[in-house]
C-alpha cells in the first residue's frame, strides 16, 4: 500500500503531462522489489498507459481497463489498485500486483514458532506435573500399599511414613491413628480372651 502511494505520487507528472516513457521508467524501478510480479499505470480514461513485468518471458495478464481501487486477494498473489490524483484532480489509477512468497514465508516461520512453542509448555508441563507427582501422589500411592498390607495380612502394627505437615500428611497421621487403635483394641481382645 506504502509502495503504490510512493509509485503513484511518482507519476504524477508522467500522467499528467502525457509521457508514458517517463511512467515507464518509474514502474520499472519496481524491479528492485522482488515481490512484485507486475505493474500498470492507466490514465485517467482507464487505458493502459505504462506496464510492468518481472518476467519478459511470460507477461503477466493486466486488467485492460482501470480496476476499482483497493486490494484483491487471491490464492497466489494481492491486487492492489491505487487512483492517482495531482492537485484534487484524478488522472490515472495504479495498479499493482505482488507475489504472497513473503506471507506465507512468515506464516510458516510463525507456525513453526508456535510448534515450538506448545513443545517447551509441554516439556514444562511433564516437569511440573513429575514433581507433583512426587510430592503429591507418592505419599499416597505408599499410603494405599500400607492400607493393602493391612488389609491382607492383618497386620495392625505396620505404619504409613509421613513426608510433609500438609493435607497428605493429616490424612496420613489419622490412619496411623485409626491402626493404632485398631492394634489398642485387638491387644484388648486378646488380652481379655485370655483372662
């Protein structure tokens, strides 16, 4: 949009005075832009008046005939039409045509930044989720094998090791509580079936 501003206010003079040679000569510095395909000037009757074309081999097909302005996107390329005025006074339309190498370019380049992206905030969330894992399921995953102990061999006297003064460690402390007296009364029982 900059690039057809600049290039029309550049032919001006070219339009206005009616020299396509010199408009020739302002489209074709379009040839330092690698992303431009080609280029047409149409004065103010909507006729061609000066073009240009990245490839001498194969022209690039030009509205014959001055296109709205604004822009056009297509699958390959963006049409860009610019009406060129000197003084308040139309007196011809621009017409500029560009390859979408650079988009999609960029549009890879950022994919491929969000890739990496979503691998470091996954690589993160194992690390994350393997410390909690630690802290958080280990005391209980060792609590539920105590509980099994217990549960299978009826042994009262086993006891769960307690690892931190948390919610974990309370819930800890009450089953260790609940076999200690569990142990009090089955040494009670016993005692008492021996009396």
């Amino acid at each position: 949009s900059s690039m057809g501003d600049v290039v029309a206010r550049n032919c001006t003079a070219a339009l206005d005075f009616n020299v396509p040679k010199d408009a020739q000569e302002v489209l074709s510095s379009l040839g330092t832009q690698p992303h431009i395909i080609s280029a047409c000037l149409y004065n103010k009757e909507g006729q061609i008046f000066a073009t240009f074309h990245r490839s001498a081999l194969r022209p690039d097909v030009l509205p014959q005939s001055a296109p709205p302005p604004g822009h056009d996107f297509r699958q390959d390329h963006l049409a860009l039409s610019r009406t060129v005025f000197l003084n308040q006074e139309l007196v011809g339309t621009l017409y500029l045509k560009s390859d979408l190498l650079n988009l999609t370019s960029r549009l890879k380049q950022y994919a491929i930044i969000a890739v990496g992206v979503l691998l470091v905030a996954q690589l993160v969330a194992l690390l994350v989720s393997t410390r909690v894992q630690r802290v958080i399921s280990g005391p209980i995953l060792e609590l539920a094998k105590v509980a099994r102990t217990v549960a299978t061999e009826k042994c009262y006297s086993v006891r769960a090791a307690k690892h931190s003064d948390d919610e974990i460690g309370q819930l800890i402390d009450g089953f260790n509580e609940m076999l200690s007296q569990i142990q009090a009364r089955d040494a009670a029982l016993e005692e008492a079936r021996e009396t």
